[in-house]
C-alpha cells in the first residue's frame, strides 16, 4: 500500500518531462497517461468528491457524509470476485457502523437494474450509488443545474477503475488514508488508525 507514489514520483520527476528517450512516444504517452489518473488517488490526497444517485433516485454527496471513516467501495454485480468481497465487507460494516464508519458504494455497471436487484436481495444496507442510465441521458443539464459534477458522471475516469472491486478508505476530512485492503484488513487499520490518532492528540 502507498507504492503507487513511487511510481507517480519516477513518473513526474523523470519521464513525463520528456526526457525518457528510451521509450517510444506511444508508450510513453501512455504511461504519462496512468500518471496523471494515479495522482489525486494516493494516500494522503483529499478523494475527489462524488454526488451519484442511490437506488431511490435521490442525490447522495459523499463530502456531507458525517462518519470518522467513509469506505469508498467501487464493485460491479456480475462480478466474481465482487460477489467474495461483497458479503465479507457486509460483515465489517455491520460491527463497525456504529463507530462512525459509513461505506458509499458504487455499482460500476452501465445497466443498474441487475444492480438494484442485487442490492436488495442480499441486504446491503449500506449507501449505494451509481449513475443511472436516466442520469447519464441529462447529465449535461444536470451539471449545468449544480446537481452532479462532471467528475462524478465520470467517476470511472475519477477514481481510475478499470477492474473491480476497488477500494478506498477516507478519514472525516475525506483524505485518503488506505487503499486496496481486503475487508479483513480495514477492520484492524481503522483500529490502529484510531489509536494512533488518539495518541496524537
């Protein structure tokens, strides 16, 4: 966890410069490309905010949250691994919500309806989100009203997800704090987490 800043420091202070000469301009393009998409997603960064719709339809922005941790869990219905994690996360958040622990999870299909039917079926009672297809039809005036934001209608771009399940973990201020831990491990973190920032103050 964190080695993603290595890559994105090499990246920014020796080959996005321009002055990887070894590597062809299409390749080097494309990884200045994976650069810019890691930056504002390592640890320490405030997570760019998202404003998606919950399975009623209604506008949930994450920044309002009020929890000492917000897990931000990037999962797909029809996924195999997703159907693993999904049930194991469950778990944490049912002994951890009442310690001030909010889990925004976003369905990451085009389609929501096998998404929704999912949601319900296995009680994930957490908050989920996604962009509905509805939305994704007036997006360009939903922006323009304040309602959602460009980064959210995108948030595949966003928050880099090219595979599922993703996941983020976010202290009250929203700043990244852990990325890619298994629900087993979220548990144990936050616990020392928390202690070491009692400690602190």
């Amino acid at each position: 966890m964190g080695m993603d800043a290595i890559l994105v420091h090499m990246g920014q202070t020796y080959y996005c410069p321009d002055k990887a000469w070894w590597l062809s301009e299409d390749k080097l393009e494309k990884f200045c490309e994976r650069v810019d998409a890691m930056e504002p997603l390592l640890i320490g960064k405030i997570a760019p905010n998202l404003i998606l719709q919950d399975t009623a339809e209604e506008w949930v922005n994450m920044y309002e949250l009020k929890a000492n941790y917000t897990i931000l869990y990037f999962w797909d219905s029809g996924c195999g691994h997703c159907k693993k994690v999904t049930p194991k996360l469950l778990d944490f958040y049912a002994e951890y919500k009442d310690k001030g622990v909010e889990v925004y999870a976003i369905g990451t299909e085009f389609e929501t309806e096998d998404w929704k039917k999912y949601v319900r079926k296995n009680g994930l009672v957490w908050l989920n989100v996604s962009d509905t297809p509805e939305a994704n039809e007036n997006a360009h005036d939903l922006i323009f009203k304040g309602v959602t934001t460009l980064e959210s209608m995108n948030f595949r771009d966003t928050y880099d997800i090219f595979s599922t399940p993703k996941v983020f973990v976010l202290d009250a201020d929203k700043r990244i704090i852990a990325t890619k831990l298994s629900p087993e491990q979220i548990g144990e973190f936050i616990e020392n987490h928390s202690k070491e920032q009692a400690d602190k103050g």
